[in-house]
C-alpha cells in the first residue's frame, strides 16, 4: 500500500479564457493535514472539485487512494469525504437524524450507532435531539465535519472549514480537525487564513497565479522567506507600545 493518498501532477483547468490551474503539482502523504494556501480567487475550489470528482480536469492526473479521479470516479468517491464552504445540513431535521440519513445513503450498517459515536465524538450528544437550524455556527460545522466522517473515509477535503465562524468557534473546529488527523485520515484542507494553516498544518503549498509557488512545513517557509530588516521599514507601534507610553507618562506627572 502506497504512503501517498493523494498525486496531483500538471492539473490545469480554464474556464472560458481564463486559465485558473496552470499545472499544479503536489502530494499528500497518508495521514497528513496538508493545507492549500492562496487568496480568494486563486483555484482552491477548482482543485478540490476536481479531486472529489465534481469536475472535470482540461489536463494532467489526479490520483486519489491510487484511484484515477477521471477513470475511476466510484472508487475515488467512496474514499472521500467533501465538506464545502457552506454546512450541508438539512436543518429541518436534527442533529442526529442528519448523520443517520448520511448513513443510510452510504449504506453503512447500523446508522443509528454510528450516529451516536459521531455525535459524542464531537461533543454533540446534548444537542442530539434539536433541529439542525437551531445549533450555533460552530455546532453546525462540527455536526458537517461529524457526517462527513459517516463510513470512516481514507481521505477528507475541508474547503475553507471555518469562513464565517466565530473566534471561538474557528478553534473548536481546529481541534476538531487536529482529532481527525490523529487518527490516520488524510485531510486536504483549503484556506486563505495564515493562522490556520499555521495551526493545523503538516505541509502547506501556497498556490498563486494557477501554480504552486512553494511546498514546505511551516519552519522550512519560514525559513524560506528572510524577516524583513527592520531599519528599511518604518515601525508601526503596537497597542502595547502604545499603552505602555501611556501608562509610562502618567507615572512621571
């Protein structure tokens, strides 16, 4: 069995006349939290649609758990897991009614069960009972990230996982995120926040102008990137400074 989950080489995709992936080339490792990096507009959806098989590449190969993304589309989507940007949830219905329907399409035995597992696992067994519509941003997110663990996939896409969300909900979602990696799932997590590729990431590829422009760990970009001299650059003073100047001249009256 192979220690890569996920080869991506010279992936290009257009639409119209606008190309988006000019060739993009990475892999994943087994187990990995791998984040792409890049601003608005910059790809990532387009490439995490086109590894969950929602699209179609213009060129190069995807492999996904060793299945093609082109030729073998059932293999690669019963190896994956999608969370999209919005959370897919039915709030009609609750918490626990959501993962059993998730269950049930995938066919996995004894829904019911594995509903309850989820839903502890991610501290939402309290809210089991309530509709989906009445939980907090963070609860949502957990509830999506708990049904897209339905039928314990090898791979997880997390597209922008925490836009919209609180601070505080940012954070539950993270360690929410860290559990899942901890247990062997591979996770491709897309985001233009620093701080959370930052926080949960083993590698991170910045992706700009359609391309890969760097692949490391925090510590080898970091290293990468020299730290600006401070001498060419004009200091802004921090809140700190600021407060302290403060505080410093109304001790001295």
């Amino acid at each position: 069995m192979s220690n890569t989950a996920i080869t991506v080489k010279g992936l290009k995709k257009s639409f119209k006349d606008k190309e988006v992936l000019k060739g993009v080339d990475f892999e994943v490792k087994r187990g990995e939290i791998f984040a792409l990096l890049g601003s608005n507009g910059a790809g990532k959806t387009t490439a995490i649609n086109i590894f969950s098989t929602l699209m179609k590449p213009d060129g190069g190969k995807v492999s996904i758990c060793n299945f093609d993304v082109q030729r073998e589309p059932d293999n690669v989507r019963q190896s994956i897991s999608l969370t999209g940007q919005f959370a897919a949830l039915d709030g009609m219905q609750t918490g626990r009614e959501n993962i059993i329907m998730i269950a049930k399409l995938r066919g996995v035995s004894n829904p019911a069960q594995v509903a309850d597992n989820l839903l502890a696992k991610f501290s939402l067994s309290d809210a089991a009972n309530q509709r989906a519509d009445k939980y907090s941003g963070g609860m949502r997110r957990r509830l999506d990230l708990a049904m897209s663990l339905v039928g314990t996939p090898e791979v997880i896409f997390l597209d922008e996982p925490t836009t919209g969300l609180d601070p505080e909900a940012r954070i539950e979602v993270w360690d929410t995120v860290k559990e899942l990696a901890g247990s062997g799932t591979t996770i491709l997590l897309t985001t233009q926040y620093l701080e959370e590729a930052e926080q949960l990431a083993d590698r991170i590829a910045i992706l700009n102008g359609g391309k890969i422009i760097t692949t490391g760990t925090l510590a080898e970009l970091k290293e990468m990137f020299p730290p600006v001299k401070v001498e060419y650059v004009e200091k802004q003073p921090t809140l700190e400074d600021i407060f302290l100047e403060i505080i410093g001249k109304k001790e001295e009256k």
